[in-house]
C-alpha cells in the first residue's frame, strides 16, 4: 500500500504569475531579436562577449526567482523578511546584471544627440544616483503609499489578490 503524501505546504509550490511569464519572455525575445536579427548594421562587427550574455540571463533568472514560485508566495502571504528579499533583489541586483548584459551599441543610439545624454551623464553620478535610489526607496515605504501598494490589486500584484 503506497504512503500518503502529505500536502504541499503554501510555500513550497512554484507557481509562475502569467503577468511575470509574459513580461520575462518578452524581455528575452526583445534582447534576442536586438544582438540577432535586429541588429544595428554599424555593430554587426561587434562581437557580444559570454560574460555580457550570462549576466543578462542572470538578471532574468534573479527576476525570475523573486517573482515567481515559493518567495513570491512567502513574501505576498506570509514573512515580510521574504519580502524584503525580493525588494533588494529587485532593486539592487537585477538591474546591475541587466545593464552589464546589455551591450554598449545596443544603447549607444539612445544617447547620440538626444537630450538623455545630459540627463544620463548627471542622474549617474553616484552621489546623485545614490540620493534618487534613497529618496524613491524612502518614498514607497511612506505609510500612504504603502499601503496604497497593499490595498489596490494595480499597484502591486500579491498571491491573495489574484495573481496566479
């Protein structure tokens, strides 16, 4: 006679949001198609270095991890140290692998005679760039928005309030 199964704890099931399906797949395709296909014809001669390509898909895998499965389901339900986590991870590890992901010529028509060149050159000084980062970080845990973040489904998607 087989032996009952105990059932899955919450926090143990990988459940992936189709919200965070769509939206890392479409990150990926984007990236994809931009080093493929679309690539500029004046970066064609450009080669795209391994260590650029692991760490965009190391950004997507961290994305992936904190948005999806047992960590989302702690951190939507059940510890708040769970959700601090994903917030860190979300804001401090991710983008950085991303960018470094991301090769030079791929972004370099953002900045060629556009107006995000002098935006870009002052909002990444790091005193400037670590201010904003504090002043944003500070301002969302702000009781209002906070718990406007808690209390409207739009302004944060959480396992309890549908997101599956």
């Amino acid at each position: 006679m087989p032996e009952p199964t105990a059932p899955l704890l919450p926090w143990t099931r990988w459940m992936v949001p189709s919200e965070a399906a769509v939206a890392l797949a479409a990150i990926l395709a984007a990236y994809v198609a931009a080093i493929g296909l679309l690539r500029p014809r004046e970066a064609r001669g450009e080669r795209l270095a391994s260590s650029q390509a692991l760490a965009f898909a190391g950004g997507l895998l961290s994305l992936f991890v904190v948005l999806t499965g047992p960590l989302a389901d702690l951190a939507g339900t059940f510890l708040f140290s769970a959700h601090m986590v994903q917030h860190l991870t979300l804001s401090l590890a991710a983008p950085p692998l991303l960018l470094l992901g991301t090769p030079s010529w791929l972004i370099r028509p953002l900045l060629v005679h556009s107006p995000l060149v002098h935006v870009a050159r002052i909002l990444t000084r790091p005193a400037i760039a670590f201010a904003a980062f504090s002043v944003v970080f500070v301002a969302w845990h702000l009781p209002v928005l906070y718990n406007l973040a808690l209390a409207y489904r739009g302004v944060q998607m959480t396992p309890e309030r549908g997101c599956s």
